[in-house]
C-alpha cells in the first residue's frame, strides 16, 4: 500500500488528468466487451463465455484489414461487422440450439467455440504474437491538458466507445426495433403470438452483441500485442463490470466499467499490489448488499 | 480343485502385475530403461503459444541446428536425437505436469527445459524427484542455480544468468547516469521471480557504481497482462530521469506500443535489458530512439565470421532470426552432445551430469571463443555480456560495450555471500 503516493497525486492536477483518462481509456473498452455480453444476456437469458473469442477475432480481423487497406477506419469497421456476421452464425447454428438448457450446456458449447477459435486463430495466423502498430493517423505527440498527458488515439477510443455506446442505448431504448427486443426479453412467446419472428431479433441481438466485441477488438489491436488467448483476461473483467452494473442493463455496464477502469487507474498508484482484489472485493459488496447489481432489476425476465 | 487353484494364482499374476504397472508408471524406470537402445529422446518443455511464443520457437531452432546436423553426421555411436517439444502455455503446474510425461510417457531421457523462470522452478523440483539429466536453457533467475537449497545435482543452466548481467549492466548504467546526470530512476518489470530478482539487482549495481541514484517508482505488470496503461502513466507520473525495464518478449512489444503514446521515451532514459533481440526490434512498429538494450543476440556481437556464419545458416534453415534463446539452446544441445560422446550415449542423469560439471566448448557466443559450465553451481559463464544504444534499423545496436568477467565473478562472489548462497 502507498496511500501517500495516492493522495500527492490526487493533489496535483496534472496526476488527476492523466489517471482519469487513463481509467477512462481502460473501462471503455470494457465497456464495449460487457455491454455486448450483458445485452445478450438481458435479451435471450444466456451467458456467452466466448465473449472474449469475438474480441479477439475482432482484433486479429482488424490486423488483417489493415494489412489489405492501410486504413484503420475501414479495418475497424470491418472487424465489427465480420464479428457481428460470425455472431448471428454462432447464435444460429449453435448457441440456439442450447437456449432454455441447463448453463452448464451453455457453457460446455461456449467453451468449445473458445478452444476451436483459439486453435484457428494459431492455425491461420500463428502462435507468435502480432503487432499492428499504431495507425498513421494517430502517430501524433501527446495532447496535454492542466499539465497532464493524453494520447490522441486514447481520445478517439473514448468518443468512439461512448458515441457507440449511446447509440445502442438509442436503438434499444428508442426505436421500433428496440421495443421488440425489449419485449422479447420479458415474454418471447407473447411476442412471437403476435407474428413478430422472434428468432430473428434474437439473432440479430446476438450479432450486434458480438459486432461490439469486434469493435472492442479493433480499437484495441493498435495498443496491444495479438495473441491467440488473448479474449480469456479480458473476458474475467467484463463479467465483473457485467456483476457490477446488473446483469442486461447497459446503463449499468457504463458505470461499473468506469469504476474499473478508475479502480485500475488510480490502484496502480496507491494499492499496486492489490488491485484486482479490490475489483473484487466491489464485486463481493454489489452482489452482497445489491445482488441483482448498481442498475440491475432483481426479476427481468 | 485343481481349476480353483489356478483361478487364485491368476488372481495373484494379475495383483503382482497390477502392482508392478503402478510401480513402474509412479517411478518412470521402463521408459528410461527401454532408452538406453534406439534414439536419444530430449525432452523440451518450452512456450510455443500465446505472447512470448518466440521463446519457444526461437529455442527449438537453436536445438535444431546442433541435433539436426550430428543427426546428419550419423547420431551419437549410430543413435540419432530425437527431439520431443511440448507447450506448457507459460504456466508452472503445466511445465511440471509437461515435463513428468515427456519422461514418463514419452520416454524422454534427458531434459532441456526452454521455459522461462515462471516454468523452471517447476522443472527443477520434478528433476530433484526423477533425476534425469536436465539443462535450464532461458530461466536467467539467478536463484536457480546460485542458491545452495535449490541445488539439483543433474541440472544445469546455459541461460544468461541475471546477476551477471546486473553487474555489467549496472556498471554501464552507471557511467551513462554520471554522464548525464540521471539520479531518479523508476522501474517497470513483470511481477515474477525473473522480473522481480532481475531488477533489484540491476538497481542495486547501478547504485553500487553510481551512488547518486535513488529508485522512485517501481511498477510491477503482471506477466502476459494485456493493458499497460496504468503502467505507463504511473511511471509518468513519476518523473523521474530514468527507467530500467525488464520486460520481455511481446510484453516488451506491447509495453513500448502503449508507452509510445505517452511519449514516455521521450521524457526519460530507458534501460531496457531484452530490447535488442530480433524477436522484439522486429515487432516494435515505432521504435523509440536513446533506449539502451543489454546484449541478447545480435549478429554483429561478436562481430566475427562464425558468427554471422551461424546466423545465416540459422536464417536459411529455421527460417526465422534467431534471438538470445537460440544461442542459449544451441550452447545447451552442444553441451549435451559433447557429454553423450563421452559417456558413449549413455543417457544416466548422473554420468551425464559428472561430465558436463565444468565442460568448455568452444563458441562464437563465448568470449574469446568459449563457455564454461562452472562446476561450482552449475551455471554458464564467460559468455558475452554488454550494453549498447538501440536502433531500428540492422544492426540494431550499436556502440556495444563488453562487460569483462573479472569483476562480474568479484561482485558476484560476494553478493552471494549478501544472499546466503556462499
């Protein structure tokens, strides 16, 4: 513990600029991975532990991409999309066939497209590590701000995650298409009995769930290195962000990926050595004094 | 009657034999037995997946090219070496559990361990059990092989070894921060035996020859961990003049990917022992300029024919650069070879160890032109040890100073006798 150096730095301005971006950098792209993973929970009531795969084939598409066009924009896009298409496949052809089983089939299916997918993943782009490198577009000095310092890159990955963030709060929230998912969440029959092809939105949820795992993918391929594996770490936080903001609600995902990625931030500076015990011990508190968690409603479905 | 009497004697044949099998699956002796004709079978648990897969593929060509061409020249009395390489994923039960079925099941005869410190500490203590030959090829924590309580007497090390090159990496820190003036230092060095023991004695040589320099920060990543912002904004923070880093492999990558953007390199010095291997300069797509690497491989250091000779053949035939672990490895297969020719393949863990306890053989990779298994704790020295300034282009060092031996064996008998080892 160096509570001392904790408090110095939350007395310099310079210190707080650049922790708080820094936590913010980090729960944003937790935000991206747990809103996917509770959006698909909240809506078909299933836990998808190949979360992490979809991230990390979201990142090695983006590799990929780039490689073909030099151009991060379309090799972001591309990446989401590619997830999201792969996303309404795996929904169809496998995880729909376990939906309404036991979670330990759920998870048994899970794991099997983690252990194939990471097996590919070597396969076709090998074992070793792969570095994208930080796109031309971004290569510029740091922006500096009260004296602390922000990378231009981290800066796009924040808007970009909350603009993409709002606009699925949008679609859900506010449109036609939102209002029957919405509803298929609470009573799929009752809106199936109304002609509405259920399985369809299902899918469709499914995809875009896993076209923000993607998304997560490619935002982060220019920072870090492209392993196969690389979803599983990644994957643990996102279920303690999911925990923490309650199970399908992505206000909730938002928040408790904020407190993470703080959590992390300012940690490392104060209780370096036990900052994943904090994480959990937030998790521990929410589940014992909140268990259904921050924005979570206690019966959704 | 007489049917009875045969059933129980049956009964009997079949417990002795049940027994027998149990034995011989807890001890492994059939497996090392039915060795001793056929091919040498060497064992390799090593990393071949994930970030630091370049370790394990990197130490599996610096084995080929040794075993590849006694195969080549007929084997040993007419045996070939067959290597048998298995992943352990980086993780210590997995190199343990690795390493029991390469001698077990796989009827590996000898061991070359190509895992990093996270794995070899486990290896060891299935060595201690099972006492085959084994030869720690990449663990450089200097505990391994200098601390008395951890002594195996049929494993070795042809890794670097961190404590000697603490001291001529210190020594050369030192001169650099009097030079320039470089008294606050911060550390950022993954959360495992090699990185923890790595960097206290890089620092504490440094302060040894340097005595205006003090440690402000130290940050401690874990091994493989995928983000390293808090990291770099922690030593940010920090503002000191200089860093020492002893990350490696992709996790170097990714730490100076992440550090890039903070400009972190442009703010203070940095020190970074595992920067100029191949497998690393290759992958950093913005290479920082002023950092100052320790010597891993290069094929300018020493900057003769043999070695450019050998990496060159090493290119040609594993096709891919080799990196400090390749050299390691090749040291290693040499030294195993020159042992089975002089026990006559004969492949007892003790035989083996009695010959190669203070072997030299001849190589590039050696000052003056060899290397030494030091009889006294089995470890590997007067190989070449330096520092340099990196570069992102061939030859990717340069100004390269190499570190004599006198002092290192000075220093480093005393701080074992600071540790308790002597």
């Amino acid at each position: 513990m160096d509570l001392d150096a904790l408090m110095r730095c939350v007395g310099t301005t310079s210190c707080i600029v650049t922790q708080l971006t820094s936590g913010m950098i980090i729960g944003m792209l937790l935000f991206l991975i747990a809103s996917g993973v509770t959006l698909i929970f909240g809506v078909l009531n299933v836990i998808n532990f190949a979360h992490g795969s979809l991230y990390m084939i979201g990142a090695y598409a983006a590799w990929t991409f780039y490689q073909l066009t030099g151009s991060y924009f379309v090799s972001a896009l591309g990446a989401a999309v590619a997830v999201g298409v792969l996303g309404v496949l795996f929904e169809r052809f496998l995880m729909s066939k376990v939906y309404g089983s036991n979670v330990l089939m759920q998870l048994l299916v899970c794991y099997a497209v983690v252990l194939i997918s990471d097996d590919l993943i070597k396969i076709i782009w090998g074992p070793v590590s792969l570095s994208m490198g930080m796109p031309v577009e971004f290569r510029l000095p740091p922006l500096r701000f009260f004296g602390g310092v922000v990378p231009p890159f981290y800066i796009f990955m924040i808007v970009a995650a909350m603009a993409i963030g709002l606009l699925l709060w949008l679609v859900i929230a506010r449109t036609r298409f939102g209002n029957i998912v919405r509803a298929a969440a609470v009573n799929g029959p009752m809106v199936s009995a109304l002609g509405i092809r259920v399985n369809l939105y299902y899918a469709a949820v499914f995809g875009i769930g896993s076209a923000l795992a993607g998304a997560a993918g490619a935002l982060a391929a220019p920072v870090r290195s492209l392993t196969p594996g690389m979803g599983f770490s990644i994957l643990i936080e996102s279920f303690i962000v999911t925990v923490i903001g309650g199970m399908g609600s992505i206000v909730g995902a938002f928040v408790a990926s904020i407190i993470i990625g703080l959590t992390r931030s300012f940690g490392s500076i104060g209780f370096p050595l036990f900052v994943d015990g904090v994480m959990f011990l937030i998790m521990a508190l929410v589940l014992i004094f909140k268990p259904s968690g921050l924005f979570g409603r206690p019966h959704n479905k | 009657m007489s049917s009875i009497d045969s059933r129980r004697t049956g009964r009997r044949q079949l417990l002795k034999g049940a027994g027998a099998l149990a034995t011989a699956g807890i001890i492994g002796t059939p497996a090392i037995v039915k060795g001793q004709s056929g091919a040498i079978k060497i064992g390799v648990p090593t990393i071949l997946s994930g970030r630091v897969a370049v370790l394990g593929q990197t130490s599996v060509g610096g084995l080929k090219v040794v075993f590849d061409k006694v195969n080549e020249a007929g084997g040993i009395n007419g045996r070939k070496i067959e290597l048998v390489v298995r992943d352990s994923k980086g993780a210590p039960q997995e190199a343990a559990k690795v390493t029991r079925d390469l001698i077990n099941n796989d009827g590996c005869q000898i061991i070359i361990d190509a895992e990093a410190s996270s794995g070899a500490f486990a290896v060891q203590e299935v060595i201690r059990e099972i006492g085959v030959l084994c030869i720690h090829s990449n663990s450089e924590t200097s505990s391994l092989t200098a601390d008395p309580k951890l002594h195996v007497p049929t494993a070795f090390r042809t890794a670097r070894q961190g404590i000697h090159d603490a001291i001529g990496g210190g020594d050369y820190a030192a001169k650099v921060a009097k030079a320039k003036g470089l008294k606050k230092w911060a550390t950022c060095s993954p959360d495992y035996a090699y990185g923890r023991s790595n960097t206290a004695e890089f620092m504490e040589y440094a302060k040894h020859f340097d005595g205006n320099i003090q440690v402000v920060e130290e940050s401690w990543p874990k091994l493989f961990q995928p983000d390293y912002t808090e990291v770099v904004t922690k030593v940010l923070n920090a503002k000191a003049d200089a860093m020492y880093s002893a990350l490696w492999g992709g996790d170097l990558v990714a730490f100076i990917d992440q550090a890039n953007l903070y400009g972190l390199f442009d703010k203070q010095a940095s020190f970074m022992v595992n920067l100029g291997d191949y497998g690393v300069v290759d992958q950093v797509k913005q290479f920082p300029q002023g950092v100052y690497s320790g010597g891993r491989y290069n094929r300018t250091v020493p900057p003769t024919k043999e070695n450019e000779e050998w990496y060159q053949n090493y290119v040609k035939t594993q096709k891919h650069k080799p990196t400090n672990w390749s050299w390691e490895n090749d040291v290693a297969a040499q030294m195993v070879v020159e042992a089975l020719k002089k026990t006559n393949g004969d492949t007892n863990g003790k035989k083996l160890a009695e010959v190669i306890k203070g072997m030299t053989i001849k190589t590039q990779f050696g000052v003056g032109g060899s290397v030494t298994m030091r009889a006294e704790d089995n470890t590997l020295v007067n190989y070449i040890i330096g520092y340099g300034l990196s570069l992102s282009k061939e030859p990717f060092i340069a100004d390269f100073q190499t570190s004599p031996w006198e002092p290192i064996y000075e220093l480093e008998k005393q701080w074992k006798k600071k540790q308790g080892y002597a």
